[in-house]
C-alpha cells in the first residue's frame, strides 16, 4: 500500500470559492506531482515539484497553484472554482533519481463546482 | 507528442481467458511501465519494464517490451472478475522530466 495520501476524498463546491486540495507522503519521496483526469479519459499532468520550494507546471495549463514548503506536503490551491474545474484531481509522488521511476498515487479527490 | 496509445480502448473477456492489452509510443525510452486504475480511484503501479529487456513476469502478469517496433504488451493470465479496471501504460522518454500516460485500456471481466 501506498503512504500518500489526499484530502478531501469528495469535495462540492460553488462557484468562485477558493479551495486547497490536500496531499501528504510518509515515504521521503522528492518529486510530487497533481494529474487531472476526467472520467474514463487520460492522466495530465498539471503540476510537479522536484523538492522543496520547486514547482513547475506540467503539460496542461491549469488555474490552480502548488507550493512545498515541506518534503511531504504537496498542496494544490484553486484562488477561484469553476465548473470547468470539475474533474478528479490525483496526487502522486516518487524518488527522483534521474530517469522516471515509479509512481505512487494518491486516491485522488472528486472535485465537483456547481 | 510521446504519449502513448493503448490498444484496444476496450476489452470484455470471460473469466478464466487471458486478456492482451497493447501500447504504442514514439520516441526511445529509459522504461516503460503499466499501472492499474479501480474505476474512481487512483493509479497502482503494476510493473516496470526497462529499455534493455525484452519480457518481465509478475504474477500473472507478462509484460513485453519491443523497441524496435516502440510498442509493449500486457498479458492478464487467467482473468478474474476482480481484474475489471483500466490499464494504462506510462513511457520514460528519454530526456523528459516525468512520464507520459497512455490513454488507457479499459477490461471487464465477466464472472
């Protein structure tokens, strides 16, 4: 079993609300990372972090913001929900040792803006 | 773009047959690996297959790897009811900063 872990399983929300998708790991793992996926569709990746006090963002554009001030701790903030935000948003994180090892997911959150 | 495409997008077996799911890429790889997805939850890692090997065993699991054609394929021996999920297969393209998922292929398996 994977020792990631995300906050809120389910989230519904309204509209122009901000909320802060939490997502932790026990393991020491250095590189983190938020996926969006849709129901039945593909993984993107939206943001991911080398280490402490690195972000980057991924391959498709979001809205949303990530800091890490801790190794373990990966949040991702939405300043002001959309519909169009409604989506699954998973957590994963891993060792960084130079090619792409595997990953570690999260159980995801169900996000859902009304 | 690398990112990989499973084949088929679908797939319904009995339980008991095997189940072969396929992917595609574009570019050399350090590895490719294959997660699994219960429908609503996140990803689980299956196997990692590197540059260098052709097949790897896991269970019930085979894995192929072919470079030359730049394509993989999953084998599911034996099939349970409690294999239904999606597959996805996740290319480490050389020189990228993370990997590429695939599209997914999604089983069922009838008891």
């Amino acid at each position: 079993e994977a020792d990631i872990y995300q906050t809120p399983r389910y989230l519904v929300i309204g509209t122009g609300k901000k909320i802060t998708l939490e997502c932790s790991q026990t393991m020491g793992h250095d590189k983190m990372y938020w996926y969006q996926q849709d129901p039945g569709m593909e993984l993107h990746l939206i943001h991911y972090s080398y280490g402490v006090n690195s972000t980057e963002k991924g391959d498709l554009s979001s809205e949303s913001t990530v800091s890490r001030i801790r190794t373990e701790h990966f949040p991702l903030t939405l300043e002001s929900a959309r519909p169009s935000h409604t989506s699954q948003y998973l957590c994963a994180s891993s060792w960084d040792r130079g090619t792409n090892e595997k990953l570690f997911f999260g159980s995801g959150t169900q996000l859902s803006v009304l | 773009s690398q990112q990989g495409e499973e084949d088929p997008q679908a797939l319904s077996i009995q339980e008991g047959e095997n189940a072969t799911m396929n992917c595609s890429y574009k570019t050399s790889i350090n590895n490719l690996q294959w997660y699994r997805q219960n429908s609503g939850r996140g990803l689980v890692h299956l196997i990692l297959i590197r540059s260098n090997e052709r097949e790897k065993h896991s269970g019930r699991l085979r894995v192929t790897l072919d470079t030359s054609k730049k394509s993989s394929s999953l084998l599911i021996t034996a099939s349970r009811a409690a294999d239904t999920a999606s597959y996805f297969c996740a290319t480490d393209a050389t020189g990228a900063n993370n990997l590429f998922f695939g599209t997914g292929t999604r089983l069922t398996v009838i008891p």
